[in-house]
C-alpha cells in the first residue's frame, strides 16, 4: 500500500509538470484525441508533445511488458494512473485500434518477431491500423467471409472486398480475416494476417454516413500481398485470435462516451435550460429519466470495475466483453437521447454556430453506429444468453 502511495504522488506530480494545458480539457472533435499514423495531423505541438512524453513512459499503454515499449505497470498502478489523469482531466494521449485491438491480440498469438516490429509502434502512435473484419453480406455472419488469401511460399495473395472499414482511408496497415482453406467448415478456414495499407492492389473508398462524415470505407483487395511472417498464430486458426480481438474491442466500445464534453453534467444542462421548482428539476419527466439513467450508469461503471478486477491481466474479459459492450452502448444511447430532451429542437442544429456547428445532433447520430459495431445489440444479447447464461443450448 505504501508503495502504491509512493507511486500515487510521483504520477501526480508527474502529470501536473508534463500534462500540457490543452491536453487537460475535454475532447469535443475528433481530431482532440490522437489516432497516430503517419497521415496523423496534430491540432496543435501540445498534442503531439502529450503522446511523445506519455509514449516514453509506455502509458499510452500502461499494463503492456515494458520489453516491447509498455509502461509495464500493475493493475493497482494502471487504476491510479487513470485516476490522476482524470483528477485533472487529461485526455488520453493516443486512442487507436493498435492499442485496443491488434495489440492484445499480437501480445496473446503472436511470434516474438511480431511483437518487436509492432507493439512499440502501436505505443508510440507510429502506425495506424484499421479492422478489415466485415465483408458483403457478412458482418453478424462473419464466419461466412469470403476474402480469399492464396499460399505462394513465402507470402499470401489476398482477393476480395471488405466493408464499413472505419479509418481505412487514413491507416497505414490492416489487420484482416482471410479464408485461407475454402474446403474447410465455415470457421476452420479462417486466418489472420496483417499487410500494409500502402501497396498497388489496396483501393480505398470512403462512404458517407447518416452524421456527414466519412469516417468509413469500401476496401477493394487486388492481388494484395501479405508476408507469411505476418500471419498471426496458426494458419486456419484465425478464428479463435479474431474472436479474442473482438472481445477487446467489444470492452473498447462499450467504454466509448464516457468522457465527451458535450454530456458532462447531464443534471446541470437541464437545470439551465427548464429551471428548478421547489429546489429540484422543473420538468418531472425529465427528472426521473435523468435519475434512472444516472443511476444505470453508476451501476454499468462499478460493474465494468468489478469485471476488470477480476480479469487476469493481460488476457482480456471473455463473453462479459458481451455484457460491457452491450450495456454501455445502450447506456451511451440514451444519454444522447436525454440531451434530445434537455435541448428540444435546438439539440437538432445541423449547422452555424449553435450548438458548435451541430456537435450535438451528429454525435447523438453516431451513438446508433456504436450498438452495432463490433457486433450488433442483438449478437450481444446472444452471446450473453448462450456464454453467460447458458440459455439455449440443450
Ligand atoms: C460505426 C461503425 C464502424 C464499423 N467499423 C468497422 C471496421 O472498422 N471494420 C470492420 O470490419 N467492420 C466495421 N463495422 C461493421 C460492423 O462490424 C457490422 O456492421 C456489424 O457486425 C453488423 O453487420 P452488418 O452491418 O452486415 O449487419 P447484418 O449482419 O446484416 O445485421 C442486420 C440486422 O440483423 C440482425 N441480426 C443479424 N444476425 C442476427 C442473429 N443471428 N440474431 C439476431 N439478430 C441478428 C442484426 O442485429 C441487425 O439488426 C462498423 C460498423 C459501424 C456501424
């Protein structure tokens, strides 16, 4: 416990001398949270110095072995540092499907070669990577996917078309399911294999979403190479490592939305905008939903804690990923709708300077992606039926 103290007042003090000012504001964009890559545009030498201080220390990736760049840290040192940061709200200095998915999943399946070539770049924010999971016609079936990767000796050649690719337009590399044996049963022939984005054969087109963005993609594989010492784990294997990476990225999104500027102080946002009768919220309807949801977020936060504790470090949370993803996304739905309901039509504001050019409406839009992807509600639900309640399966 000592040392835990010891460690508490040295991160302190540390983030107080190297967290520079703007880093410590809530992110309102995009852009306010590092994604790395080299296509990566710092806002500003603050965000950009935030992510090198951090990345040296290996707390972009706090429980990861130090050996490959990690911070190295346990599990009680990771909690306090989160816990610092938010204690003078710092933002997270990199955010990336390098931290949260392919990471994991190189530091449980990969070789040592993998490792040493990709994990310090997913620390240190150097690479961008993108998911090409979804296919056509098989996103909840992914088992189903069709991108076939043909055995040439010392490489694989990928044919085929992947889908919703989110980033695909800016990552330097994929990590991306392939069949691999088209005999086999539908989820033997499967593998993972990881190339690079910048090579003849990979045509990117981005596709234009319900909020206005783009920040998704068609991804066309023609002749597209793959070294063989880019195969993750076993060839036809892939299947078990794919599902493993989405158990993280389940944890990941469900996480999602905790921290955006425009929700905090759902309760006082009301306040200002219908007054108080009596000394409480003036608009009954309004108060209890604000109170169920604030206590089914409280129950979703100390449940979500709870499952990590007893997570056995480094090895990912199983089907309660299921649980956590299903959970907070709901959760992060209806605290977007309750804003709806605090703001009125003005919450609605597409454009101009209400609203910061119509944050509010579009971020609520995309609260809809976050129940679907990584595996719609209802594969969630799923899940949680056959792996944790046993249901179903007589
Ligand atoms: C914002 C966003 C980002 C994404 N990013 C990526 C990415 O980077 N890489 C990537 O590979 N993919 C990505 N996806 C794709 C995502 O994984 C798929 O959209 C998702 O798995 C659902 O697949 P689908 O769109 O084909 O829908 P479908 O599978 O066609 O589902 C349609 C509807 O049927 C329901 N349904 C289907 N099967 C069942 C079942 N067995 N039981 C009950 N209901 C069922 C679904 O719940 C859904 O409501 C992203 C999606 C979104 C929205």
């Amino acid at each position: 416990m000592a040392d835990l103290e010891t460690f508490r007042a040295e991160t302190r003090a540390w983030l107080e001398k190297n967290c520079p000012p703007s880093q410590r504001v809530p992110a309102e964009e995009f852009e306010d949270t590092c994604w790395g890559g080299t296509k990566w545009k710092f806002v500003n030498q603050e965000q950009k110095d935030w992510l090198d201080v951090m990345a040296e220390r290996g707390w972009t990736a706090p429980e990861w072995p130090s050996e490959y760049g990690g911070g190295g840290l346990s599990r009680e040192e990771a909690k306090i540092l989160t816990q610092e940061m938010a204690r003078i709200g710092a933002r997270a200095p990199l955010f990336s499907m390098g931290l949260s998915m392919i990471g994991p999943a190189l530091l449980k399946y990969g070789t040592e070669e993998q490792k040493r070539q990709h994990i310090p770049n997913i620390v240190a924010g150097k690479i961008w990577w993108c998911q090409g999971y979804s296919e056509p016609n098989y996103g909840s079936d992914l088992a189903g996917l069709q991108t076939r990767a043909e055995d040439k000796g010392d490489h694989f050649i990928i044919n085929g078309q992947k889908v919703w690719t989110s980033y695909a337009n800016l990552a330097d590399w994929m990590f991306c399911l392939v069949r691999t044996d088209p005999d086999a049963a539908k989820h033997a022939g499967i593998s993972l294999v990881l190339f690079d984005m910048n090579q003849p054969g990979v045509t990117v087109k981005p596709i234009r979403l319900i909020s206005g963005k783009s920040p998704f993609c068609e991804t066309f594989l023609d002749n597209v190479r793959a070294d063989k010492n880019q195969l993750v784990g076993e060839i036809n294997r892939g299947w078990e490592i794919a599902s493993y990476l989405l158990t993280h990225e389940r944890e990941m999104i469900g996480n999602m939305g905790q921290s955006t500027a425009i929700t905090k102080g759902l309760h006082e946002q009301a306040v200002a905008q219908v007054g108080l009768d009596n000394g409480v919220l003036a608009d009954t309807g309004l108060r209890s939903d604000i109170t169920r949801w604030t206590m089914d977020d409280m129950a979703f936060q100390l449940t979500a804690e709870r499952i990590g504790d007893e997570t056995k470090a480094g090895q990912g949370t199983g089907a309660a990923s299921s649980m956590l993803k299903y959970a907070g996304t709901e959760n992060n739905k209806r605290r977007h709708e309750l804003l709806l309901g605090i703001y009125g039509t003005q919450a609605l504001a597409w454009e101009g300077e209400a609203f910061k050019g119509g944050q509010m409406a579009s971020q609520w839009l995309r609260t809809k992606g976050n129940t679907i992807e990584g595996g719609t509600s209802e594969i969630q639900l799923n899940i949680i039926s056959k792996r944790i309640l046993g249901l179903g399966e007589k």
